[in-house]
C-alpha cells in the first residue's frame, strides 16, 4: 500500500492552490513565513497541512464529515463494493479517523452523472465534508482527477488516495476505453452519414461548384 504521496503538493500545484506565485513560496521558504518540506533528493513539496494553516483552519475545532467512497461499475461487482468499504474502514481506524459517513456506489468512472457521486460534491461545496477517502483515484473519477481534486481543495476539503491497485479492477479500464472507442465510432458514422447527405442534396451538390468558382475568381484577382 503507496501512503507516501498523500495530499503532498508540489510547488506550482501549492502555488495556484493558495493564489500566490512560485515566487512568492520560494521568498516565503527563505525568509521562514512559509517552509517547504524537502524530499531525500532535496525537491521542495507542502503539505496539506501547511494549506490549512495557510488559510487559518484549526483542524481540532473541524466538524466536518470523514466519508469513505467506493465504487463499482455494476451491480455484479457487489463483492469487490463491500472490499473496498472493509478495506477503507481499516484504513481509516489505522490511522485514529472516525469515518462518519460512507458512500456505495454503482456506475462508470466515465459516468458524471453518478447521483451519490454529486450528492457528494454538493456537500463539498456546502462545507459539509473535511476528508474523502478512496482506495484508488479511478474509483473517484476516471478521468480528470486532478480538476476535481483542487475542486475539493478550494473547498477545505483534502481527497486522500489510498492506491491500492487491487482495487482498480483492469476489466472496468477495458470497458470504459471501449465505451469511449464507441462513443467516437457513433461520432465517425454521424459524419458519413451527413457527408452522404450532403452529397445526395441537389441544392447544395449545385451551391459548393459555384462557390469554388467564386472563390478561384478571387484567388486570380488578387494574383
């Protein structure tokens, strides 16, 4: 199990996070108003401590809900739910955080319109949720991680990715490539079908020579 990335940020990502310049957190580190953390090899990295400090949240006095979120594709897939919650339960304790609220869900990575996935990111905005946990980024999102992460952050709400691959099933991977291979294949049989249209329409057949011929004319004009 890889905790070691676990809400560190690098200096860019810290920077837009916080509305300063890289410039500025490197000033800050020299003067001490703001240290980065440094890595064996000497790279500078912040935490997402150091972010709620920044912004003056005392993390004894947050309420906020720690929810657990898992998720499966389908219905089929009940055991390798209840897998992940049991492991993220574990996780949880293991690391003294009271899990007050946890999230089942069904549907595609792809899917954005996941109703317990929203109802989620409503709370966010609301400020109704301190930390989510999940086993594994794709269980969150398919694609665009990153985007909702800082979505969360500007919220005070810290995604914490346990990423354990065994719970990153390849078979769900394979399904969402195929659906989008489909998605673009409808998109390719929608532009043959306009382009034999276009071709079969007499009014524009008769409209595109003419315009090629106006636009040679002006062509040699300008020679």
């Amino acid at each position: 199990m890889n905790t070691s990335n676990i809400t560190n940020y690098k200096p860019k990502d810290f920077a837009e996070l916080i509305g300063v310049s890289v410039k500025t957190l490197q000033r800050w580190d020299r003067e001490g108003v703001l240290k980065a953390n440094r890595t064996p090899t000497n790279r500078r990295y912040y935490t997402y401590n150091q972010y709620l400090q920044f912004k003056g949240i005392e993390k004894a006095d947050d309420i906020r809900r720690v929810v657990i979120y898992a998720r499966v594709s389908t219905k089929n897939q009940e055991d390798d739910l209840r897998n992940q919650v049991s492991f993220l339960r574990q996780f949880c304790n293991a690391r003294g955080m009271i899990v007050d609220q946890c999230v089942e869900d069904y549907g595609s990575g792809l899917n954005y319109n996941r109703k317990k996935w929203n109802d989620l990111l409503d709370d966010v905005m609301e400020q109704k949720v301190k930390t989510i946990v999940v086993t594994h980024k794709d269980r969150f999102v398919r694609f665009g991680y990153d985007w909702f992460e800082k979505f969360c952050m500007k919220f005070h709400t810290e995604i914490i990715v346990v990423n354990n691959d065994d719970f990153s099933p390849q078979e769900e991977l394979v399904q969402d490539i195929v659906s989008i291979l489909h998605v673009f294949s409808c998109r390719l049989y929608g532009f043959r079908k306009y382009k034999k249209q276009i071709e079969e329409d007499k009014e524009i057949a008769e409209e595109l020579p003419n315009r090629n011929q106006s636009n040679a004319g002006t062509t040699d004009s300008d020679q």
